[in-house]
C-alpha cells in the first residue's frame, strides 16, 4: 500500500506565523497532524506484523534439555531424510512431556572448533527431570524409536539442568 506523498509533506510543512497567533487554528492543525500521524504509524505497523507468525511463541523451558544428535545410515537418501522427519515430527507432535523443540540440520561449519558431522539435531526442553523420564517411556517416543531407528546407525544424546542465575 502506498502512502500518499502529500500526507508526508504536511508532517513536514512548518506552521506559519499567522498560524502560530491563532490558537484554534494551530490546536486545530496539530490535532489534524496528529491524526494523520496516528494513522501512518498505524499502516506501517498494520503491514509489518500482517506477515508475523501468527502462532504463540513456546518459551524456552530452561529446567531440563535433553538435545539428541542423529547420524542416518543413508544421510544422502531423500526417501530416508523424509522418513526421520515425518516420524520425529509426529513423535514431538504427540509427546505429553516435551515442552518446548527444534529440530535442526548441522550448518556449513564456519570454525574448526564445530562440529557438522551429524545429519539431524534435536533440543527438547522439559520442566523436570522427572518429565523428560517420562517422555523416555511414553507411547509416542517408544514408536518413533520402532519406526525410525533403523534409518541411524549412531545417536549421542547430551542431557542437561538449568542453572541458578
């Protein structure tokens, strides 16, 4: 949407001095500059969140992350990539336990110190430790570990508790 040059202008039109002794006149002229003011920072703001996610952000839940590293047998196979993911997002659609999770591939590795030999990452964050036990035993996981585990051939999991600040 385009915003009318003239209204720009106006905003940036200083008051003249016969304005200036007339109170009502620029009472009047400041309310009508405000309004089309209000109204450009409404358009604006309108069209920069119109294309926000829409969908509630998850807070990150800081109490236990359990963060699982995947190497598949065949990491060049679209067919066994779709699998895995198909599989471990349903899992983590269906787990009662997992709070918040990203599931993430390595990045070309800008520094020596990273490591981008995995084909699959997962961070799962969970409110206890108790939780994530449960997550360990609960239907949904125990199915993504029959359907998909043949597609690995190595997974290191790396468990952590948040910290006191």
């Amino acid at each position: 949407m385009e915003i009318r040059q003239s209204a720009i202008n106006d905003l940036a039109t200083p008051f003249s001095a016969a304005e200036l002794k007339n109170p009502y006149y620029l009472t009047i002229k400041k309310l009508k500059r405000m309004k089309k003011t209000l109204l450009i920072f409404i358009l604006i703001s309108s069209i920069t969140f119109y294309g926000q996610d829409q969908e509630p952000m998850k807070n990150f839940e800081p109490a236990f992350v359990h963060t699982v590293f995947f190497w598949l047998n065949n990491p060049d196979s679209d067919t066994d990539r779709t699998k895995f993911e198909a599989s471990l997002s349903k899992f983590l659609g269906n787990s009662e336990f997992a709070k918040t999770n990203f599931i993430g591939t390595p990045p070309k590795a800008s520094r020596d110190v990273v490591d981008g030999s995995f084909t699959y990452s997962l961070v799962v964050t969970f409110e206890s430790a108790e939780a994530q036990q449960k997550y360990q035993e609960e239907p949904a996981h125990k199915l993504f570990i029959e359907e998909a585990s043949s597609l690995w051939n190595k997974v290191i999991v790396y468990d952590s508790r948040g910290i006191a600040n």
